[in-house]
C-alpha cells in the first residue's frame, strides 16, 4: 500500500512560485486603485456582488498558477492565462474609472436656435417673446455615496403633461454600468420599487431623461444613480 507522507501533500498544495507574479502584481494594482479611491472600496466590500466577483478573480488566477504546471506548462503560458481573468477584471471594473464623458443636452422645451428658427414657416409676430414649455417642480442637489458627485437634479413638467428629470452641472466620479432610477419616497440607496429612465450616458455635463408615461413623480421621490454590475448606489437627490 502507498501511503501519502505529509511533505507530498504539502508539494501537491504548494503554489510554484513563479505563479505568484501575476496575482502579485493584480493585489498591488488592486491596492493602489483602492488607496486612490477610497469610496470606491468601501462600496466593493459592501457588496456581495462585487467582493464574489473579486474573490472569484482571485481563485481563478492561483487555481490556475497551481494546475498548469502541473500539467506541465511553462512559466510564460501559465503567466498568460492566469493574467487572462485579471485583464478582464480590470477592463470592467477599473477601466471606466478612468473614462470621462460630457454630455449637454438643451434645457427640455427651450426655443429653437436662430438657424433653425428661420427655417421654419411661422405667423406669429416677431415681436411676440417665446412662451414658456417647461415649469421646473423641484430642484435638489445631488449627494455622492462612497463616490465623488456634485450637480443638481430637476424635475420638469413639458407642456404635454410628461416629465423629464434633468441631471445638471453633474460631476460624478465614473464607473461601470451606471443608470438613472427615480425611487418613490425619500433618501433611497437602491433602486428597490423604483422605475429604471436609462443607462446614465455621460458623467459629467446637462442630461435629459424623460419619465415614460405611467410613472409617478409623487413627491417626494428619489432620483439615484445606481451601479448595476455590482449592485451600489453612486449618488442620489431627494425631491420634493
């Protein structure tokens, strides 16, 4: 009978260590982004989503370091798959961190620019001022949670009855797969009984989400940015 000493385990367990470089390097990348945003983690920790999804990086990377040599593979192959699942991670997680995008849409209802105006037949005197669209409800500034934000949202009523909620001077620190909800009730974190206007399309300048039609405005209600990859509020305003 074969029997299994204690240091044979112990090298079946070990981890080469030339498979360490890649996951060192991926926990001092991590370390350093969160030292640099510091919300940032602390959101990422709170959420299960989010630390499942980290830890599952993390496994997967030494599970492969551990496998690959054993079945006898290089250190440079094994160092490409395991940096396979890392640059994945960081592409959807870290990347768009850096990415900034400004969007300014006109203020909803406000007349047409002079060029276009004149292109466009019309009776009425020239004299006449332009009759006002819009009426603004409510105005609230909006309030980071565990990440940067500053700007105001607004709620509109158009001339038609319908509402639009306006994000202006928005300045909110980005990440992945954010949206724009509007939440029944005051001071809300999640989206939870809310109604979903659209995936957030820049962040940073005026943006214009229209309400759909069946969707109450009751105030007071709660427009909030919501991070749906990893399921975290980002920001929100309560109007009322």
């Amino acid at each position: 009978m074969t029997t299994t000493t204690p240091s044979r385990v112990r090298r079946l367990a070990s981890l080469p260590r030339t498979s360490l470089a890649v996951p060192a390097a991926a926990a001092l990348g991590g370390v350093a982004f969160f030292a640099w945003k510091p919300g940032v983690a602390q959101s990422t920790f709170a959420s299960p989503r989010a630390f499942g999804f980290a830890a599952s990086v993390g496994i997967l990377t030494l599970a492969l370091g551990w496998l690959l040599p054993r079945l006898g593979r290089g250190f440079v192959l094994t160092a490409i798959a395991q940096a396979v699942p890392v640059v994945i991670a960081f592409v959807i997680t870290v990347l768009p961190a850096f990415r900034t995008i400004t969007v300014n849409d006109p203020l909803p209802g406000a007349p047409l620019a002079a060029g276009t105006a004149a292109s466009v037949a019309t009776s009425a005197p020239a004299a006449q001022p332009p009759v006002s669209t819009t009426t603004t409800l409510s105005r609230a500034g909006l309030t980071g949670i565990d990440h940067r934000a500053s700007g105001d949202a607004v709620l509109i009523r158009l001339a038609d009855g319908s509402h639009v909620i306006r994000l202006e001077h928005l300045d909110v620190e980005p990440g992945p797969d954010y949206f724009v909800f509007v939440v029944p009730g005051p001071e809300h974190r999640a989206p939870d009984g809310g109604a979903r206007l659209n995936h957030l399309r820049g962040n940073r300048g005026n943006q214009n989400y229209p309400v759909p039609q069946g969707i109450a405005v009751t105030r007071p209600v709660t427009v909030l940015i919501w991070c749906r990859a990893f399921a975290v509020p980002v920001a929100a305003a309560t109007l009322r």
